[in-house]
C-alpha cells in the first residue's frame, strides 16, 4: 500500500473501529477481514458486512466468505458471543468457535434465531446446562435436541414422554426417542385423541409382546394400528385366539392367520366349520402338512359355507376341496423346483426343444419362444428364462 495506511489499519483501535463504521464498499471490507488488526476491528467489520443489501448470489458469496475470515481471526470469546448474537452473516461459524460452555448456553436460550439456538444446544455438552434446557426451556425443538444429548437417560425418557403427551411440535421425533414401552402403549392406543402418524409411529417403536397383543386385542382402536401390532406379533397361541375370535373385523383374523405358523392351530381353524369361508382359506393357503391338505381336498363339505360377506352365489353346499387341492399344487410345484435347483444348483444343462407362440389381439401380434429343457432336472423355460411349463 505504499507510504498510505488506510485508517482502518490503524494501531490506534478506536481509530480504526471509526474507520470500519464508515466504509460501505464491499472489497474494502473484505480487505480489512484478511488484514485488520484486533478483535474489535474485526467484530465491526462481520456487522458492516451483514448490512450489505445484495440479490447478487455471487456477491452474497463473498460476504459469507469475508465474514468467515474475520470470525476466524477473532479470538476473544465475548467478542465472539457478540458476534454470534448480532451478526446476519457467519454466526453459525463464530459459534463454533466458543469454547466456554456458559457462554454457549446464554446463546441457546436468548439467541434470536431459532436455528441459531438449536446450533448452540448441539455445541452444549455441560449435562446440568442441557438438563435445566431439557426440562424448563419453552421451546419443544430446544428440550428435544438437549433430552438427546443427555447422559441421564431416564430424565431424557420422562422429557420425551412429556413432549410426546403434551405438545404438538417436535412430538413424532419425541415418540422416535421413546423407549418407555407403557408410554407408547399409551400413545398407541389413544384412538381418536391423536392423528393416526403418532399412533404408528408408537407402534413401530413398541416391542414388549403383551403391549403389542392388547393393542391388537382392543376393539376401539384404529384397525390399521390394530393390524400393526399383529405384524409384531411373535407368540404362536396369541395369533391363534385372535385368527378364531376377532368377529369385529375380519382383517383382523386374516392378519392374524397370516402370521400363524403353526400347524396344529391352521388345520383345525381350516378344518372348523364355525369359521368363515375367508378365514379357512387363508389357513389352508398357510399349511403345508400333507395329510391335513390331502383330507381336505377330499372330503367335501356338506355344511353350507359362511361367508363374511353376502355369499357370491346361491349354490353355498361348496367345500374347501378347490382350495387344499390348489394349495397341493402349489407345494408340489415348490418341491420339485427346489429339487431341480438342489440338482443343478443353478448351471442347468439346456437343449432345444421346439418354438411355441403367443397371440394377443385376436392374434394380430405373435410372440415366438423357443423352448428349453434341463437335461439334468428337467426343468422347462422359454428363451426369456420364463418358467414355461412342466412334462
């Protein structure tokens, strides 16, 4: 700069702060964030750049980055308290380089930002300071963020449950928090009091099993809350009563037989005559005991079937032959593929066997495969891999 010296430059600092709160060009002031001296200097400096009024995205750019450069040579912690209070630009990054825990504190609860407050919770690690936040702030988003923070989790459980009971904000990320098992078979089973997302969002964090079966043993909650419980439902004897008893709704049975794998309590719900046509299909669909499958598909009813709903037709004297038969079928089928793949373990030994042909659109387009057989196991497929057909 030759024998001139800017004032801003001065060793006198009162001098120099005049000097910065009157310069409004935007370079000077990135100038004296690389070169001013003092922390005073630079404290003004970040304030003049935040009064800067630009919709230029570029020049926006360059005041952030000025104003990281005085912040970084800032090394009073006071200073950078201010800074982070008065500032529009940088004081997220100013904040992050206060140390003193009571400093950051008197940010997080008087900051005038609400992300900036949330930030200073994040820096805090002293658990008196993040627990007197966790338990008086007025701020659900600020007793939140410090409940995760603290060390003492069954205050930060009794936080959670408060938000989660109380308040309208924050409370799906209090419920993600919640490890109290009565507290969310509280939330879950509140039908009517809350919007269904707390509920299912209870449902998914819950995992003590006797929760889960009162949950879904109760008439006058939500039926989808209801179903959710039974998908977490591990107790064989519980799916069982509620595939047999649950004549409130019939999802709920079917659910209920959908989880069921044991066989003893299938056949005999298939085989009973008490339960609708629905509810013994699905459980023939879930057996695979042969002998059970074989009787069924054998002895005709001749009790009319009881449907759920109105019947389909007026011919009701029909069985459950059709569906044992098919469910045969269908484990027959899976025996002799996982054979074939036990056989071959996947490297099949094709040869060529013929061209076949599909019509669509009263045959205007023709679709021609040729077909292959496995001379190890037998399998047969078209040149698509498609399972075309058995000998």
């Amino acid at each position: 700069m030759g024998l001139f010296k800017p004032a801003w430059m001065s060793d006198n600092e009162e001098k120099a702060v005049r000097a910065v709160e009157k310069t409004t060009d935007l370079y000077t002031l990135i100038d004296i964030a690389k070169q001013g001296k003092g922390n005073l200097v630079l404290m003004k400096t970040v304030m003049k750049l935040g009064k800067i009024e630009t919709f230029d995205k570029n020049k926006v750019k360059m005041i952030n980055r000025a104003a990281e450069l005085a912040i970084e040579r800032i090394t009073d912690q006071k200073i950078l308290s201010v800074v982070v209070i008065n500032c529009d630009y940088g004081s997220s990054f100013a904040l992050k380089k206060i140390r003193d825990q009571r400093v950051i504190y008197d940010i997080a609860q008087s900051a005038r930002g609400e992300l900036l407050r949330i930030d200073a919770v994040k820096e805090l690690s002293d658990q008196e300071m993040l627990s007197n936040i966790a338990k008086n702030n007025k701020e659900s988003i600020l007793r939140i963020c410090a409940a995760e923070k603290l060390t003492d989790k069954a205050l930060a459980q009794e936080v959670f449950a408060d938000i989660a009971k109380k308040e309208e904000t924050c409370r799906m990320r209090a419920i993600g928090n919640l490890t109290n098992q009565s507290v969310l078979e509280e939330i879950a089973g509140e039908a009517g009091t809350l919007p269904r997302s707390y509920q299912e969002k209870a449902i998914e964090m819950l995992i003590d099993q006797p929760a889960l079966e009162r949950i879904a043993q109760c008439d006058s909650v939500y039926l989808n809350i209801r179903l959710s419980a039974i998908e977490k439902i591990t107790n064989q004897s519980v799916l069982a009563d509620l595939a047999r008893n649950s004549h409130d709704d019939l999802s709920v049975s079917l659910a209920a037989v959908d989880r069921l794998a044991d066989q003893s309590a299938l056949a005999e719900i298939a085989e009973n005559s008490n339960y609708c046509f629905e509810i013994r299909s699905a459980a023939v669909g879930k057996l695979t005991d042969l002998p059970t499958l074989t009787i069924l598909a054998s002895v005709p009813s001749k009790e009319p079937i009881k449907y759920r709903r109105s019947a389909p037709s007026s011919a009701d004297y029909i069985s459950l032959c059709k569906c044992a038969t098919e469910r045969l079928i269908d484990l027959r089928n899976q025996s002799i593929i996982q054979k074939r793949e036990e056989i071959c373990k996947g490297e099949h030994n094709w040869k060529f066997i013929k061209r076949e042909g599909r019509s669509y659109n009263d045959g205007a387009v023709q679709e021609l495969y040729a077909i292959y057989k496995c001379q190890r196991c037998g399998k047969i497929q078209n040149d698509s891999g498609e399972f075309w057909s058995d000998d």
